[in-house]
C-alpha cells in the first residue's frame, strides 16, 4: 500500500508540473494566434486561437482541480475534494461543446460571402501552431494521463487544437496557390466537428463519474461470482462500485457468511483479491450472518 500511495503521488506531481509548462505555452502562443487571426483575416486561424483559448482555461481548471485533490478530506468533505479534478473535466467538454457551436455558427455566414483572407500569413501562425501543439500533447502524454479524465480532457482539447492547426495548414495551401477563400470556413467546419465529438464524450464521461456509475472496467457480476467461490461465503448483496475520481473507485458490499466462518480470513481474501484485480482503492465489507435477516438492504 506504501508503494500504491507513493506511485499515485509521483503521478500526480508529474501531471501537475506537465499541465503547468502546458498552460504557459498554451497561453503565450494564444495571444499571437488571435493577432495573426486579426490581421490575416483567418476564420481557421479565429477559431483555433479560441479553443487555445478553451485549452488555456482548460488546463487552468485541470491544474486548479489538482490544488483542491490535495485538500485533506474533513467532517463536511469526507472523501476530500478530489472529484473536483471531474467537475473541471465536466468544465472543460462544456467548454469545447459551445466553442465548437460557435465556429460552426461563425462559418455558416461566411460560406455565403468568403471573404479575403491573408494565405502566407495563416501559413506562418498555422505551422507554429502545430508544433507548439505537438510539443504540449508529447508533454501531457508523458505526465501520467491515460487514466486520469482530468488529465485526458485536458489532452483531447490540445488534440482538438492540434487538428485545428492542421486544417488551418490545409485551407492556407489552397488559399495561396488556388486562392480558394472558402477553403478557410471548410476547415473551420471539420475542426469543430471533431470538437464537438471530443466535447460530448468528456461530458458523457464525467457526468457518468457525477451520476455514481460504474467504472466500465469493473464486471460486477464476476466480482460476485469470485466472492462466492471463497470458502464461508454463501451470499452477496447490496453491492456498490462507483468512482470517486477517474483514477479512485470505491466498493461496498454486503457479505452473507455460515455461522461457524472464519470471519477474518474471509474479510483479508476479499480485500486482497480486490486490490489485486481491480486497484481499488477503498472497499467497505459488511459481513452478516447466513442465519439473520438484512433489514436495510434492497
């Protein structure tokens, strides 16, 4: 257990010093890209700076999450305040859900009257865009965070931006050497759709977590069936499994037993063989009498 904690510590150091470098670099190049937009005209270019935008907030949100995880749980908070990290998950599809909206409504306009836009410009933002983007999603990527939601929110809204960066690469070759502006409204489109669906699945996600669902790693029915394969135990009911965060799932559970079981030995080969095959890491046991009635179940 003393390695279980001190790995799931240097995760979290290492996601926490990854969204940081992410955030400033998110941040400063921002700034640029919306000028760049301004000045070449680029709808592509408009759009990308605003989901940056949504990604700046994004992995704000995400490094905030971390800071209040770290908060000891108390009398009002007794788990902590760790599922905050899932409230900023459920921020950030939000936020790419309306930035997407958004684009598309922006695009719709200008399919119907393209207007001038500045290739070699969009050329010279678009192509740093992409690299900075590259080099923010190889960080992430190394901070831990496949099985953080947190974390993988924060990733798909630099992927989202790194496909902005890519269609706006796109639509500037066919503005240059076609001059075809409504290459420029086209990317925006496909961007955003790709948004969108990355959006709609860190909020499907996170509301899951919210709603107490099960971990759809976790069979339940194959837990059951273990359980009942260990000498004493004769029932199993009341069963609960939910995740606290993406990475914490709890357990309880109500365990029939014969009378003459060793109690004990039953309760350490259940935690064990829940730790071993599913990393939980809180589970709750309540063991009970075959012989006696359970009034408070369902």
């Amino acid at each position: 257990m003393a390695h279980e904690h001190h790995s799931h510590n240097h995760a979290h150091n290492a996601n926490k010093k990854s969204l940081f470098l992410s955030f400033i670099l998110i941040a400063v190049f921002m700034v640029a890209e919306i000028v760049g937009g301004l000045l070449t005209n680029s709808l592509a270019l408009l759009s990308d700076a605003g989901h940056m935008f949504s990604d700046a907030v994004a992995l704000g949100l995400s490094l905030a999450a971390f800071k209040f995880g770290e908060k000891a749980a108390d009398q009002s908070k007794t788990y902590g305040y760790k599922r905050f990290e899932i409230l900023a998950a459920f921020l950030n599809g939000l936020a790419l859900i309306i930035i997407a909206l958004f684009i598309f409504y922006e695009a719709y306009h200008r399919f119907f009257a393209p207007p001038d836009v500045i290739g070699p410009g969009m050329m010279i933002i678009s192509v740093l865009g992409l690299l900075i983007n590259i080099l923010v999603a190889v960080i992430l990527m190394r901070g831990e965070s496949h099985e953080n939601l947190n974390m993988r929110s924060a990733l798909l809204h630099v992927f989202g931006d790194l496909l902005g960066s890519v269609g706006a690469i796109i639509a500037a070759l066919l503005i240059i050497f076609f001059g075809w502006n409504l290459a420029d409204p086209i990317a925006s489109v496909i961007v955003s759709f790709l948004v969108l669906v990355s959006g709609f699945r860190i909020l499907k996600d996170s509301i899951h977590i919210l709603m107490e669902g099960k971990p759809t790693s976790i069979d339940m029915d194959k837990i059951t069936t273990d359980m009942l394969a260990i000498n004493g135990v004769k029932e199993v009911h009341d069963l609960h499994i939910w995740a606290i965060t993406s990475d914490f799932t709890a357990l309880t559970a109500h365990v029939k037993v014969t009378d003459d079981a060793d109690r004990e030995s039953i309760l350490t080969q259940i935690e064990k063989y829940l730790q071993s095959n599913y990393h939980l890491e809180h589970s709750t046991i309540q063991l009970e009498s075959h012989s006696k009635q359970c009034h408070h179940c369902n």
